[in-house]
C-alpha cells in the first residue's frame, strides 16, 4: 500500500507479496520471502498478544537489529481483548528503538491483520495505546521508513513463534499499575460475569 499522505514515509501492508489462500507451507514460504525482501539492514520487530481462557493476557515483542535481538514481554491488565494485547505489544517496542541510528527501515510484523487495517485508519483512532502508536510512527517516520506487515500466524515462523511464546510467559509477570481496562472490556467483563 502507498504511505499515507500525512505520513509520507510509513506503509501498510495487509498482505504478503501475493495473495494465496493456500495451506501453511505456502503461506510459510510467502511469509519467509516477504521477510527476506526487506532491506539487509532493515530493523525487524515481531509482535504478537496472547490471551488465556482465565482472562490473563500478556504481549511479546521479539527485535532484531542486525546481529542484536531484544526480547520485551509484558502481562496486561486481566481480561484485556486479544486485540488490545496486540497493540500493546507494538506499542512496546519504541522505547527499544531509540537506539536505531542512521536512516533504516524499519519492518513490523504482526499476525494481526485487523491491527493493521485499524491503525491504518489512523484518523480515527480514539484508544490512548493506538494514539500512541501513531504518535511514535510519525515521530519514527523523519528519518526511517515504517512498515507495518501482516505475516500468517501458526506457520513455524522463528521470530513471531518467540513473541507468541514473551506474549504467554507475560501471563506471569505482575501486572503495569497504569494500564487500565477500556471501556468496552469492561462491559464486555460484566456482560460474561453474568451468563
């Protein structure tokens, strides 16, 4: 996808470099060429959010730059959705780019396509974490390329399999005293509490 006006230097891309509807060893493959189609010095980011039937979430973020890979993982507050764990686990890694000098790419992969398409649809954002993301990218995007990438999820991809095994040992961790509930987790919460 073309970057968008207000952000000349960020990309969303829903989709990998062709479309196939196939089983996971195509879809493996197409995710692997994709990866392997950045630039050589490209910064990759793999996120992903995982959520236990008990309620627990947590996310994971695996970054590889170049030869130095850092590992975030985090718990969320009990009964977050799975979406708002995918955000938080992209919303995560800016303070870990900081580092990140000189003009690079910088590739983020997530297994979440709806994340993409919704923060693609940056003007209506209403979520303090999305506002966030949007705010870094746009802070990020003067002097690197963005990209957002969807990748398939459960297809033995090394990088995303380590953010989705951060995102289940998140579960432990205690939980950040600022994230709160949004509104419609709560209401969701209640509205389950009572069937």
């Amino acid at each position: 996808m073309n970057p968008l006006k207000n952000f000349p230097n960020v990309f969303f891309h829903e989709e990998l470099l062709s479309f196939s509807s196939k089983k996971n060893q195509h879809l493996r493959q197409l995710a692997l060429e994709t990866i392997h189609n950045t630039p050589p010095d490209a910064v990759h980011i793999f996120t992903d959010g995982s959520k236990f039937d008990s309620g627990n979430t947590g996310s994971g973020v695996v970054i590889k730059n170049q030869d130095v890979i850092t590992k975030i993982k985090r718990r969320n507050p009990n009964h977050s959705s799975l979406f708002r764990s995918e955000l938080i686990a992209i919303n995560a890694a800016p303070e870990h780019m900081m580092s990140i000098k000189g003009s690079r790419d910088i590739w983020i992969f997530t297994d979440s396509k709806s994340l993409i398409q919704y923060l693609s649809n940056w003007r209506n954002i209403g979520d303090r974490i999305g506002l966030n993301i949007i705010d870094n990218v746009k802070t990020f995007s003067t002097h690197n390329d963005i990209h957002l990438q969807w990748i398939p999820s459960h297809v033995d991809l090394c990088f995303n399999n380590q953010a989705d095994e951060l995102a289940k040992e998140g579960f432990d961790d205690p939980i950040d005293s600022s994230d709160l509930l949004t509104y419609n987790e709560i209401y969701s919460k209640v509205k389950t509490d009572r069937t």
